[in-house]
C-alpha cells in the first residue's frame, strides 16, 4: 500500500491551507478551524484508530461546511423575498440586510392591467395625426406608418373624434333630461339669476346622473362617434363632414409584447445576481456553527470513505483485513442529507407566512385564555 498521510493529532491552522480562502483572514475561523480538525478526528476514531486524512482534508470540508450554511440561508432569503429584490440595485450586499418587504414586484405585474385599462401601465403612450378627407370613413394606417417611419405595428386607443362633452349642454333647455331645474329656481325666486350659478342645494351626484343622461340620449338616438380598425385600416364613425388633423394615441405593439423591463445592468434580473455574499463565519450564531462542524464530520466521513475505498483490503500479519469504506460513504451520505433538511425546515419554519400563522394562533390562545380568567366584581 502506498504511504499516506495519517492523522497526528496536530494542526496549526495558517492563511492559504484551504482551497478558496474564503474565510481564511477571519479570526474566528482561524481558531476554529483546528478545533473543529481535532473533533472530526476524534469522531472518526482518533486516538484508538488511525484515521487516513491530514489536516487540510478537514480544513476544506470545515471551508465547504460553512460556505454551504450560507448558501442554503440566503437560498432560503432569495426564495422569500425575490419579488422585492428583482430591478433592484446590486451594488451593496444584503448579507446583514433586514429585508423589508415591498409591493414594487406587484406593481410591475400590475402595470400591465394599467396599460390595458388606459390608467397608467410600463408601455410608452404615443400621440399621432391623420389628415382628414371631408366625406371619407376609411384611411390606410400603414401609408402613415411609412410616412412616420415606424416599422412596428401599433395599437390605436383613442381617436379624439367625438361629440362635444355633455358638460357644454347642461343648461341646454332642450337637453331632454327632464331635470326641472329652471321651474324650481323660478319657485324660489331665483329665475332672474344666470342659469350658471345654481342656487339649489343639489347633491355632485345629481350633475353625474345629467351628464349621463345627455350623453346616452345621443348615444341612442344619435350617431354615436366611434372607430374601428380592421388590419391596417381605420374607419370612423359618423363619416368626417370637415378636413384638418385628427389625433390618436396609441401603443407600439412591439413594445407591448417586449418582456424585457430592464437590461439587467447593476439590476437585480434573476436570482444569480441578488447581492448576497459568502457568509461572515464570526457573525454565525452557535446553532449555526454546531451545524456547520457536524457538516463538517460528515463531509470527512465521505472523504475518509474515499481514500480507504481504494485501497479496499490492507495485509496483515497471517491474513487481510477490509477496511469500513463502504460504512463511512454510507453514513457520510446520510448525514449530510439530513443536516441539510433539518436547515431547510428550520428555515421554512422561519417564513412570513408560517410567522403569521403563528402569531395569528398565538392571539386566538390568548383570547381564549382571558376568556376563561375569573373577572373581578367592583362594588363602589
């Protein structure tokens, strides 16, 4: 059998004895990493038995242990608060960072419902004219869209092409609304005064319900202003009776089906880079350290695995002995899928959602419990 390093029972940690370096400059990791070399020994059967690694084997599963506590943590971060990281700055990292939650991922969603509904949105609005024929309904939008050189289709919202406001007739007389307004005022003696200056107590809603009424009035017995456009042609109803410029706004098409909102510069764009760094080991608390030197352990089982696995038998005086390497893959394995789990629950239990559950438990206990409490009688 090939000489191989044996474990003596010594180490003295130095800057450079793991392969990252990582955490090498931190002095709590400095202390701990022999600490942590002597208990992985000793767990693995040092003194009584020779163990076949040497100090910078537990070095680097003490370097992967804590890096892999930290990355599970701020997974967990990541997945709980992604919608109020995601286009936002990635220049400071959040490692320490209290995350407060925000309603910007929502918005963003939402804004796609506020350009459908013409109240806001993430789409750029534009304006544009068409130079009117007295006498034609028909025009040919892709003419103007060369004329302008616009190359993308797009989405007509509004023509302002209409009736005039329903606001300009409502002292109209002749409005139809059959308000009977002007008999009130001249009850009370106030038909001598300008009909713009109402003097009835009357409610905002009345003037809403007017309005309504003259606008529906011509809506239903007059031709009502409208458009449409079917491909690349849009039709105006009634037919134009005078020339000039008519205005529309309307929406690039491209633009609207664009899922791109930001280029991702020094953007939080997707969960490779939301700010979060290797974690700083001397500001682990004891639960996360002892978790991380069982990692450890379990990290130099599956090691020492491996290097007795290749060897499988060793001669002894008289006869073969076969080494546990089989044993130590096993165990290695195992433990280090359920230290794994256990921090993935102990981190979902830690949830907003699992928190408020707890809470809201919490308060019907209580209710229930000052519910129960004898109440003191006062007699004055």
């Amino acid at each position: 059998m090939a000489d191989i390093q044996i474990w003596n029972g010594q180490s003295q940690f130095a800057v450079g004895q793991t392969p990252n370096g990582f955490y090498d400059n931190d002095l709590s990791f400095q202390i701990d990493a022999d600490k942590v070399a002597r208990y992985c020994a000793q767990r693995l059967g040092y003194p009584m038995l020779e163990v076949e690694l040497y100090s910078g084997s537990f070095y680097t599963c003490f370097e992967e242990a804590v890096t892999t506590y930290g990355n599970e943590v701020y997974q967990y971060k990541v997945r709980e608060n992604y919608l109020s990281f995601e286009g936002g700055a990635t220049a400071d990292t959040l490692n320490d960072a209290v995350i407060a939650p925000n309603l910007q991922g929502s918005v963003r969603i939402a804004e796609n419902y506020g350009t459908e509904a013409g109240v806001g949105g993430n789409v750029t609005k534009y304006s544009g004219s068409i130079n009117i024929v007295p006498g034609q309904q028909s025009y040919d939008l892709s003419e103007w869209r060369a004329l302008n050189g616009i190359t993308s289709d797009v989405e007509v919202r509004k023509l302002f092409y209409q009736a005039p406001p329903a606001i300009l007739r409502y002292f109209d007389p002749y409005a139809g609304t059959g308000t009977g307004i002007q008999s009130m005022m001249d009850a009370f003696d106030f038909g001598s005064y300008s009909p713009g200056i109402n003097f009835m107590m009357m409610p905002i809603s009345f003037d809403i319900l007017k309005i309504q009424a003259i606008e529906f009035n011509d809506q239903v017995r007059k031709a009502g202003y409208s458009f449409e456009i079917v491909h690349d042609t849009l039709k105006m109803f009634p037919t134009p009776k005078g020339g000039g410029n008519i205005w529309f706004e309307y929406y690039l098409k491209d633009e609207k089906s664009s899922a791109i909102l930001y280029d991702g510069t020094e953007k939080v764009s997707n969960v490779s880079n939301v700010p979060y760094e290797n974690p700083s080991y001397s500001t682990i608390n004891s639960i996360g350290k002892q978790w991380i030197r069982e990692y450890s352990l379990a990290l130099s089982k599956e090691l020492l695995g491996y290097v007795r696995g290749k060897y499988g038998t060793i001669p002894i005086p008289g006869a073969e002995t076969t080494l546990n390497a089989a044993d130590l893959l096993a165990d290695g394995r195992t433990e280090r899928n359920a230290l794994i789990t256990q921090l993935r629950d102990t981190l979902n239990a830690t949830s907003r959602t699992i928190q408020l559950q707890k809470q809201n438990e919490e308060s019907k206990n209580l209710a229930s419990t000052f519910a129960n409490t004898p109440m003191v009688i006062y007699v004055k």
